[in-house]
C-alpha cells in the first residue's frame, strides 16, 4: 500500500518537477556594443587607496571618477575605466547631476573585459536610472566580472542630459 501510495505522488509530482517548472524566463539578446559608436571618456580621476584593517589585512580602496558628462538625445555615452579591478567582488556606481536634471530617460548598462581572455566586453548589469533614490541621482553595487570595465550611458529621451559625476569604488583585496 505504501509504495502505491508514493508512486501516485510521483505521477502527480512529476509535472512540477518538469524542466519548464525550473527555467527562467527567455531575454532578448541584446545587441553586443563595440564602443565604437557615440561618444567615449576616459575617467578625470583615478586613485587607489591602501590601508589595513583591525587585524591586519590590508585592502585596497578603487575609484575612479568622471565628470562633465553630457548624453545629447538619443545618444550613447561610453565610459572606459584605467584602474585593474582584479580582487573586487563588487562596484558600487553612484551618479549625481544637477536638481533641475531628470535621469528618468538614461539606462546605465555594465560591462567587464578580462585582456588576458579577450579583447571583448561583456555586458553584465543594466541599470535603470529612474528606479534610483532621486530624479537626479542615484546608484547601485553591481558584481565585478573582469579586470576592467566600460560603462554605457543611453539617453532614450528627447532632451541632453548633463551630469556633474559619475564614480565607481571598489574594494580589491
């Protein structure tokens, strides 16, 4: 009786047990940027910052910072950082423009290179700039997958979006 009673949960299982039942959701393919079109910057500051903790092990602070950033409409701005990121886990990007300047229009995609593998990047994250905390700033962490990275700034909106800064930091161990 007990094993009819686990083959008919099995019979009734089976259906939520399907490989249907455990994929995600099928994304377009996205078209893979050469960086070639729109615009391209390089950051106006870089620096690393070396310290130690409490116990003695010591990290280093990466930041990279641009400024004066301006995304006409329906344009592509491309940024390209100079700093190796090996060792970082995560990038928090943080960007800030002035009160009167909505970001609602601009999506931020992430992308990582790894020069020893391939000369290509790799869009890993898109962010949306209007789910952040304020029309005209906002930011997020996004996972490391590379040594360096290229950023990608579209203005989907009919009007220039100006931008006072845009910073990565990371902690590289």
């Amino acid at each position: 009786m007990r094993i009819a009673q686990l083959t008919l949960l099995g019979v009734l299982a089976a259906p939520l047990l399907s490989a249907q039942a455990f994929t995600s959701p099928v994304r377009e393919p996205i078209e893979q940027p050469t960086f070639k079109e729109g615009a391209a910057q390089r950051p106006t500051k870089t620096f690393k910052m070396k310290r130690e903790d409490a116990v003695g092990v010591s990290s280093l602070s990466v930041v990279e910072i641009f400024t004066g950033l301006t995304i006409a409409p329906g344009q592509t701005l491309n940024l390209f950082g100079n700093l190796d990121w090996t060792g970082a886990e995560t990038a928090s990007l943080a960007i800030a423009c002035p009160t009167a300047t909505p970001l609602t229009n601009i999506q931020v995609f992430v992308y990582w290179q790894m020069p020893a593998f391939t000369n290509t990047y790799v869009a890993t994250s898109s962010l949306a700039a209007s789910n952040f905390a304020f029309k005209n700033m906002g930011g997020s962490v996004v996972p490391v997958f590379g040594n360096y990275f290229g950023l990608q700034l579209r203005n989907s909106g009919t009007t220039t979006v100006n931008c006072d800064q845009l910073t990565m930091y990371g902690v590289v161990r």
